[in-house]
C-alpha cells in the first residue's frame, strides 16, 4: 500500500523542477533561478529527490508541535481565568486583564485561539448570519399587508426631514398607502390606517417590525393587557398584526422604500414641492403610476379585504384609550388632570368601577361607562397668592401686577423708614432706577446710632383688595384667620399683604 504524503503547493513546485532535472532538460544552476535558491541547495535537493522521491521535498516540520509552543499547564491556567473572570470579555480586553491584574503574557492570537477552541469566542465565520430562504408571496390582495415608516430627506431641504408611512401589499406588491407625517406615531399611524380601511376594506393581517406602536417590547410589564394602542385598535377592527423578527422578513416594503427614496425624491424636486401637505396631495397620482409599472397580478383572484361592520365606529376606534377608576366622589386623574364627573343616573352606576378615557388626537377627552358617555370637566387647580386666599385663575393675571405694584410701593416704604448703610442705600436706589447716592465710607470709630422710628403701618385698604373688589364684586367681607382659605372670588385684606 502506498504511503500519501502531504505537501504544499511550494513543495509541488519544487518537485516539478526536480523531475526536469533529473530528465536532463534544465540545468541546475536554471533551477536555482526558477526556486529562487543557490546552486548548492538545489544540488542537496536533487540528491535527495533521486533517493527517495517527491517524499523528500515535503517539510520535516509537518505535523511536529512548534518549538514555541506555550506549556500545556500555561493554557489550562490562562482557560481557568477566562471562564471564572472574563468569559464575556473580547480576547483583546481579555489579554489586556491577563497582563495586567494577573502577569500573564500572551499574544492576542494565541488567546482568541484557545478562546474559540473552548466555545468562550465566536469566530467571525461562526458569526455570519444564516442565510435566509425566500418566502413565497400570499396568494391573494388584502392578506398579508406590510407596513413600515421610511425616515428621509424627502424634499431635499426644501422641508423639515420627515417620515414616509407605506403599506405594500405582500400578494401584488402594490402601493395601499403612503402618508408624510412627521414622524412614526400611533395617532399617525391610526390616520393612515383609517384612510387605508375607508378607501380598501380591512385585510386579514398587517405585517410590521417590533416598534413600540406595534408591539410591547417591555419584558416585564405589570400594567396593561399585552397590547399597545394600536393593537388594541385592530384586535376591535378584527385585523390581526405580525411583527417580523428580521427587517428581511418584511422585504415587499423594505425593497419598496429603495424604490420610493429614488424616484419619488426625484418626482417631489421635479414638481416643485416642498412640504407634507403638498406631498400628500400628489402621493396618489404616484401610486397609481407605480402600481402600473412595478405591481404584479395576484395568484388567486379574490380579494381578502373585508367590509366595515355597521357597529365599527373607526373615530372611535382610532382613539387612545385607557382605564381609570371612578372614585367615590365622582372624579378621577388622568393626564395629571383630575376630572370631575356629572352626577347622573349613569355615573352613579360607574361609581367606584373602572371607566374608559378615550383621548383624540386634538386632545379632546371623553369618558365613558360600558359605552355609555358620562358628562365631565377639567377641575382647575386654584393658583394661591398666599395662605388663606384663593383668586380666580381669570383674576390672576391682573392680580399678579397689583401684586408687583404693591411690592414696588413696600420697597420705597422701607427705603424712607429704614435706618440702612450708605451702601445698602445706594444698591436699593439703583435696584429700583433712582440715581445712587455719592457718599464717603464712614470712619471706623464712628459709632452707627440706632433709629428709633418704626415702621410706617400699611393703609387700611390694600392695592390687592381694591384690584379685586374691582375686577368682581362680592359681598360684604369677613375678616379671615391665618390659615383659612377664602372662596375663589375673594381675597380679604388684614392690613398687611
């Protein structure tokens, strides 16, 4: 049996050369030009070939253990400090940690080696992703539809950066939908989608990536039923929503946006238009346009959109909408607002249950009971002026410059009755516009007297009191304790603001 001997493709060279030498068709010293050798090393290789063949040329070292290599006990101990200190570290930073908290020098190399060797690091080839394998289309329009935002320069600069919203269908690859919005939103997306039920029906399934409009991505969520707004949206519309685990999986729009970033950029420069508004306006002229060059026709001819039930209020439906409990006293908090519902034979059934909010887009909200609307309004938080008193928040701005004024008027009072330094005096004068005053530093073994005059008292009637009684009459007043709070019409003066 015949032994194989594995050589390289610079030893199959070599081997080459010596046969023609040994056929008498290259002269030695040729052959050490060709190998790049001398005529001396070319003659110990020719002798060696006549004896025992190609066998000879292969490499003595092959299959030996380098001379260099590092002691089994080495390995075993630089493995033991990667698995119990840095199993999740690089072999870069890995090294670097070896040499400087341990005194452990190894090459980078050697390291990702023996990392790899024992599973604690992926080799850039163990790390490519799996290919792919194409899906096939669905069979038919409105049963599968991908939707997705393209956020690009649309208008060049002519207009604020913005997003594209598209609906591909996945059976024709059709344009359904496109939309300018500002950016990827529920309540855009809740605009577009009504748009695309209104003008096609409602398809089987929308197909999206995991964004937060469509998805809960929080691991653990306490609150809530596993459904976001727009979720909650299409399980009432009877719409189921796939979210893909790859952008490739979703290919029909991700393909349609390098489409759409090419010409329809070119389309909105070509006419001229630079905003939103003018680009949705021509958004459907360009779908129709290509629809006609880039659509394909579908399987099966039937079409798998669905009619709108009489019952599927889309106004409704298409509006944020969350639970809160009714209180007792009729009242409940959302927004950071607390709303005060109307007594009524149906709020009084709502009492201490769980109601809906349901905000608009415009923030308009609406509370309701079992779908029954319950009257209610925004209570206002009193703004106070100080303790015990209350304004009206109509009266505030008026009262808050009566407020500034009296201020002003209490600053001059102490100015005059006062004893203050010449320096004091001089900053309070320019503080509040007068000229200051040019005076010397008094001398240190001046001794400064103590003024025995008192305060001036306030006028009975406070500029605050008549700025009220001015602004709303009230009734005859009542002197307030300190601490008890007035109605919100009134605002009572104790001679001292």
């Amino acid at each position: 049996m015949e032994e194989l001997t594995t050589m390289s493709t610079k030893e199959l060279d070599r081997a080459a050369v010596m046969a023609r030498l040994s056929e008498h068709s290259l002269s030695q010293r040729a052959a050490a030009e060709m190998l790049q050798l001398t005529v001396r090393q070319v003659r110990r290789l020719q002798r060696a070939y006549a004896v025992q063949g190609a066998a000879a040329l292969a490499s003595k070292r092959r299959g030996r253990p380098s001379n260099r290599k590092l002691a089994a006990d080495v390995r075993a101990r630089v493995l033991a400090l990667v698995k119990e200190r840095y199993a999740d570290f690089g072999p870069t930073l890995a090294c670097e940690k070896l040499r400087e908290q341990h005194d452990v020098v190894v090459s980078v190399e050697t390291l990702r080696t023996w990392m790899s060797s024992e599973g604690l690091w992926r080799t850039r080839m163990q790390r490519r992703k799996p290919a792919q394998s194409p899906r096939r289309r669905r069979s038919c329009l409105g049963e599968l539809v991908q939707i997705d935002g393209s956020d690009h320069e649309w208008f060049e600069g002519r207009a604020p950066r913005c997003t594209l919203l598209v609906y591909v269908d996945d059976a024709t690859s059709r344009l359904m939908e496109l939309r300018f919005v500002r950016s990827e939103s529920t309540f855009e997306y809740f605009a577009a989608t009504e748009r695309y039920v209104r003008a096609h029906g409602k398809p089987c399934a929308f197909y999206s990536d995991k964004a937060g409009v469509f998805r809960v991505n929080a691991k653990d969520a306490r609150a809530g039923d596993g459904y976001t707004q727009f979720g909650r949206a299409m399980y009432e519309l009877n719409i189921d929503v796939i979210c893909a685990n790859t952008p490739a999986a979703k290919g029909r729009v991700e393909r349609a946006h390098q489409t759409l970033q090419d010409r329809l950029v070119k389309e909105l420069r070509l006419r001229g238009i630079s905003g939103r508004d003018a680009g949705n306006a021509y958004l459907g002229e360009f779908m129709k346009d290509y629809n006609q060059r880039f659509a394909c026709e579908p399987q099966s001819p039937h079409d798998a959109h669905r009619t709108l039930l009489p019952q599927e209020n889309l106004a409704r439906i298409f509006s944020w909408q969350e639970e809160r409990r009714l209180t007792g006293s009729l009242t409940l908090h959302y927004n950071r607002v607390m709303y005060v519902v109307a007594s009524t034979p149906a709020s009084e059934k709502a009492r201490g249950k769980r109601v809906t909010v349901r905000e608009e887009e415009d923030g308009t909200v609406h509370i309701e009971y079992r779908g029954e609307h319950l009257d209610a309004y925004a209570f206002p938080k009193d703004a106070r002026v100080h303790q015990g008193a209350i304004v009206e928040n109509k009266l505030l701005g008026h009262v808050l410059s009566v407020i500034a004024q009296g201020q002003r008027e209490r600053d001059k009072r102490t100015l005059q009755t006062k004893r203050l330094t010449l320096r004091d005096e001089d900053l309070m004068r320019k503080a509040m516009g007068e000229p200051g005053l040019t005076t010397r530093r008094p001398r240190a073994n001046q001794k400064r007297q103590q003024s025995a005059r008192s305060i001036a008292p306030l006028p009975v009637t406070h500029p605050l009191a008549t700025a009220l009684q001015s602004a709303k009459p009230h009734p005859k007043p009542a002197t307030l304790d300190r601490g008890t709070q007035a109605d919100n019409c009134t605002l009572q003066s104790t001679g001292h603001f």
